[in-house]
C-alpha cells in the first residue's frame, strides 16, 4: 500500500532517541496524525528538530500516547539512511519526499518508472505499452498501426481499426451453408496460379445428373470427374462412392454403377471379391460374408515362401551326398570301405563336417551278395568330422547315413 498524504498535519515529539516518535499532539492551528489517518496508516513523515532532518514512510499506531515508528527511512540531513538520534523536541509533519515527487521533464512529459511486475496496479509508460501491446511491423513506412480490435455483438464479426481510421473485417462469419448469396454461385469466384492453367471463374452442379462441374476462364465447361473422350461408348461418371466397403463409379445420371472389383457373371459359381488390400505386407484378396470381404485370400505369406538366397542357404548343396533336410540338418548318405581289422574298426570321415555332433548314425551292407558281407555294423565314437563304423564279422563295401547340424 502506498504512502498516504494529509493536509496541515504537524505534531511534536519529545526525545524520541532513534525509536518510534511518541506523539504529542498537533501544534497550533494544525492536525493530529491520529484525525489525518487510520490507525495502522503507512504515511510520509518529515521530523525536524531545528538543526537536522530526517524523513521517511512510518506506521501510525492510534493509542494512549499515539506513536510513529519509523518504518522505511529514505533520507537524512547528514547524508545516511539510518535512524538519527534526536535528544530533544522534534516536530513531526506528513509531506511527501522528493523521491516520491513527479518530475516533468522540459517539454513537459512525465517519465514513468519501467514496469516490472504486470500484476500489479501501477502507472504504464509509452514505451511498455509499445512493447506489449498492440503495435505497428514491418516497415513504419508502408504498414498500419492497429488502434483497437472488437468483436461486434450484432454480427459476430471481429473488426480492427487502424491509425488512419479504416477498419478492417477479420475472416468470413454468417450462416454460408444457408446464405443465399453465397449459394448464388455465379458471383463466386474462386482463385488460382494462372501460371498453371485457367483460373476457375464459377463451379456448381449439374441439377438434373448432380455431376459437380467448374468453368474456367475461358469459358470452358469442365466436369470434376473428368469427362470422356470422343469415344461413342464412353460416358460420363457423375459420382463416386462406396458400398458394402466396395468402391464404385456411378454413370447415366446415376442409375448405373461400375464396380471397381469386377462382379462375377450372372449365374457363375465364382466368388465376388469385395476388397484388396495389403496387412503387414502380405497383399490379399477378400470375399464372403454380407460385405463380401470376411475371407481374406492371402496372395502369398511371407512365411511361407523362400527368398532365392534363403533357398541358396537351405537347400542348394554342391555334393550329392550332402541333402539339407531342414532350416538347420543335413543328412548325408554315401558309401565306403570298412574293415574289422582292429577293435576300434574303421575310421569314416563324413563328406562334410557338421556343426555340431551328429543325431544320427547307421551303416548297412551294400549288399554284395553272398551271406557273409550281408552281416552287422556298429557306429560309435561320432564327432563333427566323422564316426567309427565296425562290421561283425567281414569286411565290406557299406553304406553309411547319418544326420546333424549343418
């Protein structure tokens, strides 16, 4: 709250030290503080006792004795801000400082202090209201100043008014869906970058088809779904649409419609396509149900087909004794001498290492034909490289299979 001021206020105080002054009461033909201002009053306050001064903002307690503490000192005759200590009869009287005086400059303006703190109730300067508020761009030379902008309350329009008084509608407002002269469609004009082509001069719709149509510039009329050619069986398309989630084109007037997803004959057993389309990649085919869409024909999953380099990967080999049979195995078949003439038998060496141990590992007899080489074989010991293989009782041409990880 601001510093109050009151007319012939003046009392005397008794060596009030540096404390608050303990008034005494208002000297002759002079008020009182207390009959000046409310009891907790922030006031000026000048106290003087004859050889120095010192002036301030104190607080005004009403009581038996009233006192005036000196709550803000601003100034003093010695120079300093701080409490002087008056030993004897001081006069104390509401005035305002010079430091709180207006001072108007030489011709005549009022400087005001900047504005810090927007919320409060304080004095404007020209230049805050410019940088805040409303205010000219650009070049001063050739753009406006706004000096007001309202919305009118009998239109709705919003209108800006500017230093030369002109005043200017903001954007369009009213009813158009129902404003006759906005449906008066041969006074519309619609603009365009003529570099392009015409500039289209009225557009409406054709009452008898409902075909949207615009003519441009030149005169010339042109159809918004574009018209035919010079083909006799052509015709025009005066709307397009959608039904049952298939997209149509409709002509002669609308009567007639042209499926883009071609129906089925008349008495076929195929099956209408009701939509294509393409989920997670994989493009489809849809049919069946009261959409005709329920049933999605998948044209291929990409799960379920190989790319030339996965099949490279999986199953091209360049031995034939090598036969990939899955993502990750190999089976190997081929034939081999073995012979019994150690415990351990006869080390095989497979045509292609795998990468792990084999899960798999047999020999059999080629079968020579004669009873003793048809006989018995053992596989043991098997690594990534290759396997013991044993015949029971005769040497032998055998074949060996065994599967692993490739």
């Amino acid at each position: 709250m601001a510093a109050q001021l009151g007319n012939y206020v003046l009392e005397t105080a008794t060596a009030p030290g540096t404390g608050s002054f303990i008034l005494n009461g208002p000297a002759t033909d002079r008020r009182s503080f207390t009959a000046a201002f409310p009891n907790g009053g922030s006031v000026f306050y000048f106290a003087d006792d004859g050889s120095s001064a010192e002036w301030g903002v104190g607080t005004l307690t009403i009581g038996t004795p009233s006192t005036l503490s000196r709550t803000t000192i601003i100034g003093t005759t010695s120079g300093g801000a701080s409490a002087l200590n008056f030993s004897g009869a001081v006069e104390v009287y509401n005035e305002i400082p010079a430091e709180f005086m207006p001072i108007l400059e030489a011709d005549g303006r009022l400087i005001v202090k900047e504005v810090s703190d927007w919320t409060q109730r304080q004095a404007l300067g020209a230049s805050d209201a410019d940088g805040r508020y409303v205010k000219g761009i650009g070049n001063p030379a050739t753009d406006q100043r706004i000096l007001s902008l309202a919305k009118n309350k009998n239109d709705g329009g919003v209108y800006i008014k500017f230093d030369d008084q002109t005043i200017f509608r903001v954007g369009l407002f009213g009813d158009y869906a129902t404003n006759s002269v906005v449906n008066d469609l041969s006074g519309a004009v619609v603009k365009r970058d003529v570099s392009q082509g015409p500039s289209v001069s009225t557009f409406g719709i054709v009452s008898q088809s409902g075909q949207p149509f615009c003519v441009d510039s030149a005169g010339v009329l042109r159809y918004l779904v574009k018209s035919p050619g010079s083909t006799p069986t052509d015709v025009p398309i005066q709307s397009v649409g959608i039904n049952h989630q298939r997209i149509y084109v409709a002509y002669d007037n609308d009567r007639q419609a042209a499926w883009l997803v071609r129906s089925p004959a008349e008495g076929s057993s195929d099956t209408r396509v009701g939509a294509v389309g393409i989920a997670n990649g994989v493009p489809y085919f849809a049919f069946g149900g009261d959409n005709d869409a329920a049933n999605p024909l998948w044209l291929a999953k990409s799960a379920d087909t190989l790319t030339l380099a996965q099949y490279a990967a999986d199953f091209a080999t360049s031995d034939p004794r090598v036969i990939p049979i899955s993502g990750t195995h190999i089976l190997q078949c081929f034939s081999v001498n073995v012979g019994n003439g150690s415990t351990d038998g006869s080390w095989v060496v497979f045509p292609q290492a795998f990468s792990g141990p084999p899960v798999y590992c047999s020999a059999n007899s080629n079968g020579n034909g004669d009873a003793v080489t048809d006989t018995d074989y053992w596989c043991y010991g098997p690594t990534t490289t290759g396997v013991y293989v044993r015949p029971r009782n005769h040497i032998g041409n055998s074949y060996i299979l065994a599967i692993g990880p490739k």
